[in-house]
C-alpha cells in the first residue's frame, strides 16, 4: 500500500500542526509521499506565508522596503524550527533569498519560497528525503505541466529515497526559472505526486472532515459525504458547491486512484472518499448524495405554433453562444422551448439576444423570467430507480416550493430544478432534511 499525503496550508501552520502531521504519519507507515503547502494562518488574525510572499514582491515593485515583511516570514520558520528542536539554516537560506532581491525577481520565485522553506523544515521533521519541486515538477514552453517528464522525475526520487516530502504550488521552466501554479495548487501538485508513483490514495489532509452534503450556511451542520464518484463531484462542483477544483484532481482521476479528503484536526474522521466507477444502486432511502445550487439565472421561454424544433432551437443556441451566455438547461415541448442561462452572463446583452431571437426564430411569443434558483440533487443511486424525481417533486411542493424547470440527465446522476430565487434555501433544506439527513 502506499499513499501520497498532501496537507495544506492551515495543516502546516505553526508547530502544534506539525506535530499532528507527523503523528498522521507514523500512523502508517503506507504515506511514503508527503507534500505541503506553505504554512497558513494559525488563528484569525493571522496571514498565510503565500499571502506575505505576494505582498513582498508588491513592495518591491513600488520600491517600498520588505524588511518587515521578511523578519515575519523568517520568525515564523525560525519558531517552528526551534519548538521542533529542528537544525534547518533558516537564516542562512532566508540571508541569500533577500541578497537576490530587487525589482527584477520574479514573483514565482518569491511567492515558491512559503513552500519552499515549509517542505525543508517538514522534511527533516518526519526524517524524509526533501526533493526540491524544481527538480521533479516540471512545466513546458506551453507553460502546462509535462506529465511524462515530472512523472519520471516523481517515481525515480521515491525509488531512490523511499520516502519524501515534495513542496507543492511549484516547479520549473525549461528556460530554468521558477513558475508557480494557480493559487491553491499544492493540490495539483499531490494529484501529480500520486499519479506519478501509481499511490493506492491521494489524501488531501485539510481542516474540514469531508465534503459536506449541502452548503453548511444554509442547512445547519451537514454531514460530510462518506463516498463519491468523480462524476457526482464534477456535478456538485459545477452546480457551485465549494469542492476541489477539477484541474486539480484530474491526474488520479485519470488513474482511478482514490482521493480522500481528510481532517488534519481530526485524523479519526474518515472524511469523503472520492473514487472513479458510476454503477452502484442503493437500496436504502440516501439517494442523494449531495444538493447544492445556484442563484441568479433567467429562463427564455421561446413560443411558435408548429415550429420545426430542431431549426428554431439550434438557431436560439447559436445566438445564445454569440453572446457568450452559456446555456445551462434546455427544456422542449411541442410548440415551444425554454432556455436557462445566467443572468449575469447575459447582462445587458439580454436585450440584444431577445432582439436577434425575434429575427432569426420568428416566434409567435417569447417571455422573460429571471431571479430564478437552480438546485440539484446528486446522486449515483438515484439511477434506474423509478419514483426519485416524484418524491423529490412532491417534497418541495408540500413546503411550498414552485418548481419553474426540470431537468434530469440520461445519465440520472442529478435531478436539478429551477425554483424561485426566494426559494432557493427552502429548496436546498427541503430536500436535505427528506433525503440526506
Ligand atoms: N500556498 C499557495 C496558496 O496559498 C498554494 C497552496 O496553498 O496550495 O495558494
């Protein structure tokens, strides 16, 4: 067995984290791969390392003084370091990166040293090897991550070391030079790690137990999902639920390797399993596996007599895509057809489309609703169950909830409903408390 263990920024913030990564370590001894983030904010009021980094390099383009800023970031590693009984040279390391600065460092290169100096400290810390992530992440002239090359790089440090602690967010040009990923992109760099080395599990140690069911503003104290397919994610996560970015995971997705989001705070909790594989049918009444949704679109709903459906409607969608509102549901009836879109992406150019759509489809009538919700319910086990959507239907008319539009995929994976923005919180708790709960 072997796991790649990536902890985050709030994971790695000061020494009491530390300690728990190590424990979470040694619990087994399977997590031969570690990578972390730069330290976070230990409380509050605190700043995240990758947060003073940028601010440094803004001072630095102004020609303002960074001192302060840099005695910040050299303290923070100098306590860990020393609470640890750690011998790391962060001075010495700290001395050199400021006798580099001036206005023509690059920002990459700043920002990667949070991680940078948070992956040497945690490396002599757990006693594993520390493999730079600009010698095992490499980027192309393209400025993507070269897999085959990274991958290789990845594999021969593990087989070399046998276990390793990788700083994440970085890597390195061709050209030699620093590039640091999207922010929060320690993330790609575990999903590489465990796809490089072929791990049983990417964990993703972070400070929540899990994905949660629904939006814990809206339904008090959600539990966390036990188990869930790539594919429902990429749903919940499209119909804004706040998980992992896709980008991220797609290197073990790729593979089918498991990713399991774990709390750093809470080690025993089993938190989310996300796994490849769709078939599953559930017998038990949890079909949901998670609700989550959207406010603010507007539905178009274009009326002709005996149109031919097909012509009109590609027609409205070629319009739709002129005017980059991207269209989120289609529902068809004989004469007519409705479709839904952000209202933000339309903006004024709503007007424009109403006009070119009374060009080009000649429609007898055509009406405007906005301030509309979408929500939806995931679920692999919804899929070839017959009576889902009607108790789900019924469940939020019983509470009141007029139901604008309805969609469901050939795949079954979601039933999502556009409802009245005004009741878009009842819509999500309605269904939680019927079906998740
Ligand atoms: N430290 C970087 C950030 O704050 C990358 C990461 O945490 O994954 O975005």
């Amino acid at each position: 067995m072997l796991k790649v263990a990536k902890f985050g920024g709030s994971s790695v913030a000061g020494t009491e984290q530390f300690r728990k990564v190590k424990a979470i370590i040694e619990a087994e001894s399977a997590r031969r791969v570690v990578v972390v983030s730069a330290a976070g904010k230990r409380d509050a009021g605190d700043h995240k390392l990758t947060d003073l980094l940028y601010l440094c390099h803004a001072h630095l383009n102004y020609g303002v003084s960074c001192d302060e800023i840099m005695q910040t970031i050299e303290q923070r590693f100098a306590e860990i370091r020393a609470s640890l009984g750690l011998h790391f040279d962060v001075e010495g390391e700290m001395e050199k990166l400021r006798a580099r600065l001036n206005r023509d460092t690059s920002v990459d290169e700043l920002v990667s040293r949070g991680e940078y100096f948070t992956a040497r400290l945690m490396a002599e810390y757990l006693g594993y090897a520390f493999i730079d992530a600009a010698d095992c992440v490499f980027f192309g002239y393209d400025g993507q991550i070269d897999r085959e090359k990274s991958d290789r790089a990845i594999a021969a440090a593990l087989e070399k070391h046998k276990r390793i602690v990788i700083p994440g967010f970085y890597g390195r040009l061709p050209t030699g030079k620093i590039k640091v990923m999207s922010r929060g992109g320690s993330d790609i760099t575990g999903a590489l790690a465990a796809a490089a080395v072929g791990a049983d599990v990417y964990e993703n140690w972070t400070d929540v137990s899990g994905i949660l069911m629904a939006d814990p503003r809206i339904v008090p104290e959600p539990r966390p999902i036990a188990k869930i397919t790539y594919a429902e994610l990429r749903e919940l996560a499209y119909m804004g639920a706040s998980v992992m970015h896709e980008e991220s995971i797609q290197p073990v997705k790729e593979k089918g390797i498991a990713l399991n989001i774990r709390n750093t705070n809470r080690p025993e909790d089993p938190g989310t399993m996300i796994v490849g594989g769709t078939e599953e049918r559930g017998d038990d009444d949890r079909f949901i596996t998670g609700i989550a949704g959207k406010r603010n679109f507007t539905i178009i709903t274009v009326s002709k007599q005996n149109m031919n459906a097909n012509l009109t409607l590609c027609q409205a969608l070629e319009i739709m895509d002129r005017f980059h509102a991207p269209v989120e549901h289609i529902t068809l009836g004989l004469d007519s057809f409705a479709l839904v879109s952000s209202s933000a992406a339309m903006g004024d150019a709503l007007f424009d489309i109403l006009a070119d759509l009374r060009k080009t489809c000649r429609p007898d009538d055509i009406r405007v609703q906005d301030d509309i919700a979408l929500v939806a319910a995931v679920g692999r086990k919804m899929s070839s169950r017959p009576g889902i959507s009607g108790r789900l239907f019924k469940a939020l008319g019983d509470s009141g909830v007029n139901i604008r539009t309805i969609a469901q995929g050939a795949d079954e994976l979601a039933i999502t409903v556009g409802v009245d923005n005004r009741d878009f919180e009842t819509a999500i708790r309605v269904l939680y408390d019927g079906f998740a709960g």
